[in-house]
C-alpha cells in the first residue's frame, strides 16, 4: 500500500530558504536546482518505503517518533502516521545546523 507524501509549511520553506540561498549567495542556480530535485526525488520514495530510513534519535523527547533521509549536506526529517498512511516532511536542514533546536 501507498503511503501519502505530504509537507509541513516549515519543510516548503526550508527547501525554499536552501534554494535562495544557493542561487543568491553561492552564485550557483544550477546546483540549488539539481540539489532541490535530489530532495524531491528521495523523498517521493516515501511513499513506496517509508520505513527505509533510520529513527532519529533526539537528546530530548520530541513530539513524534522522527526519520532522517540524508540527501548530500541535507537531512530531511519526518515522521509516520500508520492510522492514514501518511510520511509527513517536517524539516529540510543543513547538516552542520544546530538540528534538535530546529525540530
């Protein structure tokens, strides 16, 4: 069975933020481009394998039991909801961000 893919407002944001600021501040449009369809495209598989990917383990309780897809410098968070088969994308970070004051 199909899970739903779907995008908290922080995560659109997030892969908004990373695409400025590859194009305004690296110069780079090519490369936030190819970057964002990477991301796109890893966490489309979703649907297929939510599970591939490994629980992320917090300093601290968080409110859903979060995954972490490393694509390149990035780390996409989400959680699973098995009652309506949904991925739920929460956050697209950068690696080196201080991640658990994020999520």
């Amino acid at each position: 069975m199909k899970y739903r893919v779907e995008y908290l407002g922080l995560a659109l944001e997030d892969l908004k933020e990373m695409v400025s600021y590859i194009t305004d501040e690296l110069g780079s449009p090519d490369s936030a481009s190819h970057l964002a369809t990477n991301i796109v495209e890893r966490i489309n598989t979703l649907s297929d394998f939510p599970y591939a990917y490994a629980v992320y383990i917090p300093i601290r309780p968080l409110s859903h039991e979060f995954r972490k897809m490393v694509v390149q410098n990035y780390s996409v968070y989400y959680w699973i909801d098995e009652a309506t088969k949904t991925a739920t994308v929460a956050r697209v970070l950068y690696n080196k961000r201080n991640i658990i004051s994020l999520l």
